[in-house]
C-alpha cells in the first residue's frame, strides 16, 4: 500500500491533480465543437422539414404553371407560346372550355383558375397578359398587399403581337 502524502489528492496512481488538469487547449477544442454542432443544427433543421410545408409559394409553382398556361392550356401544345384566342377569353372570362375544345376543364366555377392550372384552392395565383399597351386580360386577386409575391414571366403570341403572360403567386 502506498502512502500518501497529506495537503495534495491524486488518482491513486501516483499522479497529483495538477498533473493530470484540462488544458486550455481542451477546453477550446471542446466548446468550438459544441457551438459548430449547434450552429448546424439551427442552420439545418429548418430546410430538413421544408419539403412538408403545406404552402405553394415557391417559384417552382409560379414556372409551373406560366409552362402550363403558354404551352398547353391557352393554346395548342403542337404551337407552344402560340396562344389560342378563344380559350384564353375563356380562361380569363371564366366561360365553359369544353364547348371550345380547350384543352382543360373544370367543372365548378369555384375551381377556376386553380383546376386548370394544377394548383390547389386554396393557392393565391394571379395571371395577367399584359400587350403592347397595357393590360389585356387578369384573372386571381391581385397581389397589392402580399408581402411574398413570386413572379414567372413569359413571352407569348396573342392575336399576332407579341404580349406578356404573368403568373404571380404567393
């Protein structure tokens, strides 16, 4: 058995406290670990569960549905951005297409625009073509007050002049 001195406390193993202390160095180490690893997870966490979000305000939606609109649901798909001028004065005037043989349909005036565009009801969309000059067409409410309005932009044929197709959404 070995004796120990009196006034300095070690490990039973011979060595004193002061021999065996976190250096300042290890502690450094340690806390620069802890604070990146936290970083990361509150920088990380959030776009992990960004996919789930319920909400369709993103531009992916607003490309969408501006494709949609110029290359199939206004006009023919044969003839993209060739808009068709019947079913675009149906489109906005919110008439019955399918006695014009236009490519999409709903069947409750409650779901246009939103059935014909693939997106849901409860979407705020508002598609405007706008001409030379000025506005030709608008259907959805527009977005005066929206604090995060996306904007897909396309230029299309309508009755032989060039015009703006706009599809904001938010």
């Amino acid at each position: 058995m070995r004796a120990r001195r009196p006034g300095v406390t070690g490990d039973g193993n011979g060595r004193s406290s002061r021999e065996r202390g976190q250096t300042t160095i290890d502690f450094a180490v340690g806390t620069t670990l802890f604070l990146l690893t936290i970083a990361f997870v509150f920088a990380f966490v959030p776009v992990m569960f960004q996919p789930f979000s319920t909400t369709q305000s993103d531009p992916l939606v607003a490309d969408r549905v501006a494709n949609r609109l110029a290359t199939d649901v206004l006009g023919d798909p044969a003839e993209p951005y060739v808009l068709d001028e019947t079913c675009t004065e149906v489109f906005f005037d919110g008439g019955d297409p399918s006695s014009y043989g236009c490519h999409y349909a709903y069947t409750d005036a409650s779901d246009h625009p939103h059935l014909a565009m693939g997106v849901e009801a409860d979407a705020n969309v508002n598609v405007t073509l706008v001409g030379p000059t000025g506005t030709v067409h608008s259907v959805g409410i527009p977005p005066e007050d929206a604090r995060d309005v996306i904007t897909a932009q396309r230029r299309v044929l309508y009755e032989g002049k060039s015009h703006e197709l706009y599809v904001r959404v938010w």
